[in-house]
C-alpha cells in the first residue's frame, strides 16, 4: 500500500537515499501499521532544479508518503514527524549547503487505487 517518493537536488550528493528509504518502510509498519512487503519507495534524484536565487549551496529533499485512508491524524502527525527527524539525522553532515526538508503524508485514493500482485 504505501506509495513513497523521494525526491533530492542533484547537488546533495552526500545523501544516501537507498538506506533513509529502509527507515522510512521501518517507519511505516510504526506508525501507520503497514506491513514491510508492501512498501515501495522510488528515489529520483533531480538534476535540473532551482533552489531559491539559484545559489549552488542551496538544496532540497522532499518525501511524500502516500498511504490508504483509516489512519487516524495523530498517525499521521507522528509518522511524518518520525520521517522528519530520521531525514535531519540522515544529513547531519550536510555542512555548507542550505537543505530544506520537507515531509508530507498523503491519502491515496481508496476507492481508485488499485493493486495486484505477482509472485513466483
């Protein structure tokens, strides 16, 4: 169920998306009660973006996590909260760049979404 995107300004090189994508399927089984097989994370690194006046300094990582409706606020409060922090922890290095972080937890559309899935 849960549908993540990760998206990072190109010039944040330093940032490793495989390992943050890990704590947010952790994350998700916490605070949203979703099960590990069925997270699925694209990450997409952008490299044509504009950050503010175009400063080379400045950069971006923004998450968006979608997941099926019957979650109450406060879960999704603390699970894009958990995100949040986990984010801050996983770039604490990011010395010389000004990073903006950003989180939003999103609905899908229960009545439209559709999922099959094919195993061996």
């Amino acid at each position: 169920m849960p549908q993540i995107t990760v998206e990072w300004s190109g010039n944040f090189a330093a940032f490793d998306a495989g390992t943050f994508a890990r704590h947010i399927h952790l994350r998700l089984g916490e605070h949203a009660d979703a099960a590990l097989a069925n997270c699925k994370t694209r990450l997409v690194r952008h490299d044509a973006f504009l950050v503010s006046d175009g400063d080379p300094a400045g950069a971006f990582i923004h998450v968006d996590l979608r997941i099926l409706p019957g979650r109450s606020a406060q879960q999704k409060q603390s699970l894009g909260a958990a995100v949040l922090t986990d984010l801050e922890q996983a770039v604490a290095h990011a010395a010389g760049f000004d990073l903006q972080l950003t989180v939003e937890v999103r609905e899908l559309d229960g009545d439209n979404y559709h999922k099959r899935r094919l195993s061996p």
